[in-house]
C-alpha cells in the first residue's frame, strides 16, 4: 500500500552542522520503498558539509546497497559516500552517508 508522501512527516526540519541520524524505519516507510529514497534524499539534504548521516532503514525493502545507494549515486554523484555500518536487532538497516560537498 503507498502512502500520499505528502501525508508523511518531514524526515527534518533544519540543516543539520553535525553528524546525526535521520529514523526511516517508521511503519509508513515499510509499505514504500520509493518513500525511503526520498526520505534519505531530505535527510542527505539536510546534512551540512564534512558531516554524515545515520540512514536508518526498515528491514521490509532489504539490504540498502540493493535499492539505495545507486539511487544516492544517481543524485548525488560525487558529493556522498555511502558506508554499511550494521543490520540492527530489529532487522533494520543503519547506512552512515558522508557529506563531502554541498548536495
């Protein structure tokens, strides 16, 4: 079942001048993988330059390397490098995105 993304709470509210960690394991983000990519986008899009953040991923759309990195690449190119940290006890995902440039 998708979700109207409109419907759904902004993953932040601010730019972010530290490294944090943006939460996309909620319940909306299992029924739409589509929703996690642009989740992270704002997330990614939030974070300040020479910063990271903390993807965390709902375990129902897999290992993030299937579906999320080469859509980061695609958007960002050059300007993040992502980097598997763990599957959590929960069966999420965390992925640590840096920040090189300005996205």
């Amino acid at each position: 079942m998708a979700t109207a993304h409109d419907d759904v709470e902004p993953v932040t509210d601010r730019v972010h001048e530290t490294s944090w960690s943006a939460n996309l394991e909620k319940p909306v983000y299992a029924d739409d993988g589509g929703l996690v990519v642009e989740g992270a986008i704002e997330a990614i899009q939030h974070t300040a330059a020479g910063n990271h953040v903390n993807l965390v991923t709902h375990s129902e759309h897999g290992h993030p390397s299937a579906y999320l990195y080469a859509a980061l690449d695609d958007r960002f190119g050059s300007a993040v490098t992502c980097e598997y940290v763990r599957q959590c006890g929960c069966g999420g995902h965390v992925t640590k995105v840096h920040v090189e440039n300005e996205p």
